[in-house]
C-alpha cells in the first residue's frame, strides 16, 4: 500500500503531505513558545519597579550566538537547492557547515550557563563584613574540605547594585576569600535564583533542546539518511526541506529569544 | 467540478505496477506488527478505543469509591476496600479512604476521564477507525506517527497508573493542578502527572497533525470540502483545537515541572507560606499564570471531548432517519465558528480568581457569543429528525439521548459563564453537575452510539439489539439519578472537593441556621451512591454484549448494514489493510437519503450520476 502524495504534490493543494505535516507542527510550536513568552510578558509586567535583572548576560556571545544561527539558516537553504540542482556534493558541505555551526551554538550556550552557575552571591553575617554585606563573583575555590571559599567578585552593601548592571561598566573583579563561618547564604545564579533566570533558563534550554533535535534530523540525513538519495532524490530533497523549515522556524525563536533575553 | 477531479493520479501506482489486480493483500507480518506495534489506521484506532474503554471503567471505579466516601464517610469500602488497603497500605488502612487518597482519587478521576478515556476514544479511535475511511484514503497521511502517538499515549497512561504506587500516592491538586498547591503538597504524584500529561500532550500533537494533514491531502478524487460528511468536519476542527490549545498546557507543564524539580518560581508568588513556614524560594511568580495557560488548554478541551460526539450523533441521525441532513453548510459553519471561538472564552473559569471585571465582561461576551453556533448544532440535528421516518435501533437511541441531555447540560452552563451568577456556584455540585451532563450522558452516549454503529464494519457482525436497549434504558436512567440531585445540591451551597461529602461542613454550623446544608440535601449522597452503583451494573451487558458480539454476533448481509451514504461503508468488511478495493471516486454530497426517483433510498457517494437521475447535494 502506497500512501498518495508522500512525495509528488498533490494538485490542488499544491503540496506533498509532509510539508503540511510541518508547518501544521510548527503552528503548535509557535503555541509553545508563544505560551512561554506570555509568561514572561505576564510575569515581567508583574515584578515591582526596579527589580527586573538588566545586563546579566553577555551580549557579545548573544550577537555570536545570532549570528552563528544566522548562517546556519543560509547553509541550510544551500545545502536545500544543491538537493535541487541535485549536486550532492555541495549538499553534503552545506549541511556539514550547518552541523558545525549548531554543535558551535550548542558550545556557546553551554559556556553561557557555566558562567551563570558558577556565579554566585554569598549573604554575609552581620558584622563579618569586609567591604560589604553581600560577595557577589564566580566560584574559585568551593571545597567542601576548607572552611573558607574563594570567589572572584567583588563586595556590595545592596543587593539592588546587582540588579541593573548596564550603568556599571567598569566592575572591578578580585579574588576574594570569605570564611565559611560568615556566609549566611549562598546562591549560584541558576534558575532558582529570580524569576529572570527561571525565564531564562527554562525558554533557552528548550530552544537548545530544538536545537538538538533539529541536529539529529539533519545529522541522520547528512549521515545514514543518505542512502535514500540513490533510491529517490525527490523524497530525499522533501526531507532536507522538511527538516530545514523545522531549523527556520528553531532560528526564529533564538530571533526573538536574544533581545527579549539579553536586550531589554 | 467532474473535471478537476480527473487530474488525480489513480491511488497505489507504484503497487500496481508489481502486483496487477491485486488488492488489499495481506502480507505475513506476524503478531507483533500486526496488532502491537501497527502502522493500520484501523488497528490502531482499535487500540485506542479498547484502551481507552479500560481507562474509563478504571476512572469509573475511581468515582465510585468516592461516592461511597462521600456518602458514608470514614466506614471502610464495601468489596473494594479490603483490596485498595492491600495495594495501597496506610492511605487505605482498613479499607476506609484517607482524606488524602479521596484527593488523589479526584484529580486522578478527572485526568484519566478527561485525556485517557474521553479524548482518545473520541478523537483518536473513532477519528482513526472512521476519517481514512469516511474520506476514501488507505490510511492516514503518516501511519508511523499515528503508530507513535498511540504508544505516547499508552507510556502517558502508565505512567499516570505508576504514580498511584509511588510513596504519597497520586497528584493531589485536582484534574487542574493549581499552584501553588500543586508545586506544595509533599509527593512525587505530582511529578508523575506533569510527565504523563507531557506524553499525553505528545500524544495528541502527533494525532491532530496526522488528522489535518490527512483531511487535506488524502480526500479521495471528487471528496470536495462540502462533500465530506460533517463527522469529518468535527474530527478536522477537534484537531486544529488540539495542535493549538495543548502547547500552552504543555509550556505550563514545564515551568511546574522547573517549578517541582529545581525550585523556580513561576507560579510561586513572593511570601507563600506553606505548613506555617514561609517557602524558601526566589517568589515573585504569578499562580494566575497557571491558571490562565491551563484554561487556554482547558476550555478548547471542553470542545474537544464534544465536537467528536456531535459528528457521530450527525451521521447517525441521518442514516437512522434516512433524509439529508438538515443545513449542512450551517453546521459546518458553526462547527468552525465553535473552533475559533473557543480560544477566546477560557477565563470564564476564573471570574473568582481576581483577574478583574473588565476581563471578566470580555470573557462573558465570548462565552454568550460561543452558545449560538452550539445550539445551531444541536438545533440542527433536532430539526433532522423532523419527518423522518426513523428507525430505532440501538445506536440511534443513544444518539437521540444525547441531544436532550446535552441540552440541559449546555444550557446549565449559561448561569455559569456569566459572572454574577457563578460567583455563588462557583465549585459547587451544580458545576459538577453541569459538566458532567455534557460529558458523561452527552458525550459517553454518543460514543456508545459509535461502537454499537461501526461494530457491524469493524468485526462484520452486530451487536445484539436487545442488550444494547438495555443498556440504553439502564444507562439513561441511572445517568440521570446520578447527575439530576447534584444539581440540588449545588444550588443549596454544596461544595466540591469535599472527601466527607460535607459532614463536617455542616456540623461546624448551628444546624437549621442558613449556611448548613441541609439534611434531605445530605440524604442525596446515598441515593448518588445507589445510583453509581446502579450504573455501573448497566454497563455489564454493554462489556458482555461487546466481547461476545466479536464471535457470536448476528453476521452482517453486506458491507452496508445500515443503507448508509458515507464512503466507510462502502468499503469491505472489515476493510482491508489499504482499505478500498478499487479507489473510490464521489460523486455526490454525504448525506443522499430518499432522493426521488432513486432505487434505493440512500445514494452512495461513490455511485456515478446516471442520467435522468435526479441530483441533491448540499454542496450545490
């Protein structure tokens, strides 16, 4: 049994059943995401004056980041029209750029959330002070054996200094050492920390995690996926469009991610 | 019209070109790929109708210890208890429910009701079994992706079971899991549900994209859009509303998830207390939030469990009264208009949460706005019934007892969807009640009128008509003890949620004062209880009459049993793996009944035009 219109178009729709499929998926994903950027627009709405993080990510790997995404959406669109042209050669280049480019964004993303999760603020004791009630810099030293950690940071006496970092340019970093016996409490930057970092995480994980999925699909047609293009290159060239409008739509969500995330 | 049609390539070229003549053949596949892990739209719709009948008979004995809670609190279950204080332990000691399993037994009821039962037997199995064939395909557009999303569900569904194992039992926070009582209540049931619910989710993704994509790719040459009978239209909107309306449930299910496992605080605003101890978490979270994408998910869901059922109960009507359809186009109109709509109506179900009145009018206007293409629906399915000379039989008495009680069930709702009367009923017996009406004598008969009407084309036998009258009277008689007094007892200020039925709310009151609730209000538990029970015996000659009708049923004379119009019965019995033994080609509208002039009182929608025979069609 042979299921019409997997691979030809069908006349009056003008399209063959998997491109409906997608763009039918992507219209659930846009819901996705679209409900998680609600929940930051609600959310944001809802936090007091003052107290929405500024500055807390590094713009200069965002930008990278974009533009990493940027020219793999370009690669992606090539290594389609070589199927088209049937240069097999060429598609075999363009989309081993665009695996190189997402293990690339992956790797940025990934150096992006080390430095969140290393960085931490420490509430100090009352009176244990040294230049302020709060340490605030990424983890050195944290061993369990010492009873002392050493961070590379800085002291602050209000927790609003750390709050809008776009103002303060020349932050000046050195290591500190603070005796276990004075830290009230102490927190990594990781989701748990606000509301922001929740928003962050939970929105750029997920479109890492698109970004994964799409890298298996082009990966298997890159790779083992390729028989298909001796048997049928038309079924083949559906799939490398197919799996390209998916990689579109993981390009467009990073398009709004940077400036909600890193930008406003 | 005749012209476009021709351009279609003829269906399985490739095969033709290997195996000359040869239809529907049936290659050894074995067991396994056979009926486990298939890929046939028909057995997997058969999976999912028979999976989901065990879900509901499990959610309904859920429902039916509870009632026996309810109506006699703290006295060990008759029968079950002894078994659920074995498998469960210390929340069932000595067989009596703990106010805490009473809690997990409800929210575990309504999920596995809602989207183990109800969605996958409606949308999925009768949308797998009957859209193929309804609109001349050999199967759906992505048969793996169909066999996928039943075994997501099927995962989705163990996992919910599992979670009543687990240490602390099942999800407490009810079928809707508000924070933050969802993310506060100390067990891993909770972390189960979100899970399962993710599957489930995934699930449903994979079906309605499946579904879409077949309605528009692989009508059969000549199936126009205004040809395709409006059970497909149903399934074709039912799927648009779950592509749609579950992502966001979804999202919320993942922030609850962050929310659970690393201690964010999406829906967990600045200052919870729980246990008397302030929380320790960052705050400033909204469990507004929450509320508002499950609600989005929420109320299109409502139109999810009843659309389906409203395409069945058409078809049936149609074939039963044997004449067209009263306003076709109209009800594919407001089946549309349904669709849209119930995206913008879903914090009707919050007016009490403090969102505002300026919200609150919009949503109300919404809602008021969404009842005119409902009752156009159901009007026209009773003006269908006008002149017709109908025949009785088992599947069109329960689709002639589902217009009444989907009437009082949606025409209860009114109250409900303007804010100043369902301040005072909000979370009472009256909206169980109301709810219920819709879903267990509205949709439930419908689906009853499904099985008992594609049986005949699934297993080429009947069910028996005498046990399926039975079943009929018993089901509509106790479906109305059961559901008729909550009513009542809403209205007096009964609440829900309550695992002692309200004892103690009322003996914390000075009896006779208003406020306490009273006695022969009370009383109507029993009489509930009784009428549960009474139920559930109603439903045996169902199971007995199903099994047994499999083997032993009155075999069918042809594969159109009914005299019916639609392409589903026009193909074998029970169709072939590929369905159509030549493909179909339509001609006409889905529902010529008793057109003058003709042989027979039904037209097919395959049989060419002859001339001089006079031509009906909605569709011109």
């Amino acid at each position: 049994m042979e299921i019409p219109y997997a691979v030809h178009p069908r006349p009056d729709t003008g399209i063959y059943n998997a491109k409906v499929g997608i763009w039918l998926f992507l219209a659930s994903e846009v819901m996705l995401f679209g409900a998680l950027f609600s929940a930051y627009v609600l959310i944001r709405v809802g936090t007091p004056p003052g107290e929405w993080p500024h500055g807390w990510q590094n713009v200069t790997l965002g930008t990278l980041n974009t533009l990493v995404l940027a020219l793999s959406a370009i690669t992606t669109l090539m290594a389609w029209v070589a199927c088209k042209v049937r240069q097999f050669g060429k598609f075999k280049f363009f989309h081993g750029c665009t695996l190189l480019l997402a293990l690339t964004f992956l790797c940025i993303k990934g150096f992006e959330y080390d430095d969140h999760l290393t960085h931490y603020e420490i509430h100090l004791t009352a009176g244990s002070n040294a230049g302020g009630s709060i340490a605030d810099g990424h983890m050195v030293e944290n061993d369990p054996k010492k009873d002392y950690v050493i961070i590379k940071g800085r002291f602050v006496n209000d927790e609003q200094e750390l709050i809008d970092l776009r103002s303060q340019k020349d932050i000046r970093e050195t290591e500190l050492k603070i005796p276990r016996s004075q830290i009230k409490d102490m927190q990594s930057y990781g989701p748990w920390h606000n509301d922001y970092l929740a928003l962050y995480f939970t929105m750029t994980a997920l479109h890492a995690l698109h970004i994964l999925g799409g890298s298996i699909v082009i990966g298997y047609l890159w790779g083992p996926g390729r028989k298909l293009w001796k048997v049928d290159p038309e079924h083949f060239t559906n799939r490398v469009e197919v799996s390209g409008l998916f990689w579109h739509f993981v390009d467009l969500v990073w398009i709004f991610l940077f400036p909600v995330l890193y930008l406003m | 019209m005749e012209t476009i049609v021709h351009e279609f390539p003829p269906y399985r070229e490739h095969e033709a070109a290997h195996e000359p003549g040869a239809h529907g053949h049936h290659e050894d596949i074995g067991f396994w790929r056979k009926y486990i892990f298939s890929t046939d739209h028909k057995i997997i719709g058969i999976q999912y109708g028979f999976t989901a009948l065990c879900f509901m008979l499990f959610g309904f004995f859920l429902m039916l210890m509870m009632r026996w809670q309810i109506a006699h609190p703290g006295a060990p279950i008759p029968v079950l208890g002894p078994l659920l204080a074995k498998i469960l332990g210390q929340p069932a000691a000595g067989g009596v429910m703990s106010p805490e399993l009473y809690n997990s037994f409800g929210a575990m009821h309504g999920t596995i009701m809602v989207f183990l039962a109800i969605v996958p037997l409606a949308f999925a199995a009768f949308g797998n079994y009957v859209v193929p064939l309804m609109i001349g395909a050999p199967d759906m557009a992505f048969p793996r992706v169909n066999m996928a999303s039943y075994q997501a569900y099927v995962l989705g569904g163990l996992v919910m079971l599992v979670s009543f194992f687990i240490p602390g039992g099942a999800a407490q926070a009810g079928w809707t899991s508000y924070s933050p009582l969802a993310t506060s209540i100390p067990t891993d049931g909770q972390l189960f549900w979100i899970i399962g619910m993710i599957l489930l989710i995934t699930s449903s993704l994979l079906g309605a994209v499946n579904f879409i994509a077949t309605i528009i790719q692989l009508r059969a040459p000549g199936m126009t859009w205004m040809r395709l009978p409006f059970f497909v239209w149903a399934q074709f909107v039912t799927a648009f509303l779950l592509l749609l309306a579950f992502p966001p449930l979804e999202a919320a299910a993942i922030m609850q998830l962050m929310d659970n496992v690393v201690h964010t605080s999406f829906f967990l605003p600045t200052g919870l207390a729980v246990g008397g101890q302030l929380a320790h978490i960052s705050g400033g979270g909204s469990p507004l939030l929450w509320q508002h994408l499950f609600w989005f998910l929420g109320h299109p869901e409502v139109y999810v469990l009843i659309l389906p059922a409203m395409g069945i109960v058409c078809e049936i009507i149609a074939n039963n009264t044997r004449k067209p359809i009263w306003g076709y186009k109209s009800l594919v109109y407001s089946v549309l208009v349904v669709g849209f709509l119930s995206f913008i109506v879903w914090a009707h179900h919050m007016y009490l949460t403090g969102m505002g009145t300026k919200i609150a009018t919009f949503f109300q206007a919404t809602t008021m706005m969404i009842s005119i293409p409902s009752v156009i629906i159901l009007t026209c399915l009773f003006i269908s019934l006008w002149g017709g000379s109908i025949r009785f039989n088992t599947p069109m008495l329960f689709a002639l007892g589902f217009l009444p009680m989907f009437g009082i069930g949606g025409l209860t709702g009114l109250p409900l969807g303007l804010a100043p009367t369902d301040i005072p009923l909000h979370d009472t017996y009256y909206v169980i009640a109301h709810f219920h009406y819709v879903v267990a004598p509205g949709t439930i008969f419908a689906l009853f009128a499904g099985i008992y009407y594609w049986f005949p084309k699934m297993t080429g036998r009947r069910m028996n008509e005498f046990w399926g009258r039975v079943h009929f009277w018993g089901s509509l008689v106790f479906m109305n003890l059961v559901f008729m007094p909550m009513f009542a007892q809403g209205l007096e200020g009964m609440l829900r949620r309550m695992s002692d039925g309200g004892a103690n709310y009322s003996a914390a009151r000075v009896p006779g004062v208003l406020d306490t609730l009273p006695n022969d209000i009370m009383a109507l538990h029993t009489w509930i209880l009784w009428a549960a029970v009474a139920l559930g015996v109603a439903q045996i000659p169902f199971i007995i009459n199903l099994f047994w009708s499999m083997s032993h049923g009155e075999k069918v004379e042809s594969d159109n049993p009914w005299g019916a119009t639609t392409l589903d019965w026009q193909a074998p019995t029970p169709p072939p793996h590929g369905n159509f033994a030549e493909p179909p080609q339509v001609y006409r509208g889905p529902y010529e009944y008793s057109v003058p002039g003709h042989a027979t009182d039904f037209t097919p929608q395959n049989e060419p035009d002859r001339p001089g025979t006079p031509v009906f069609s909605p569709a011109h």
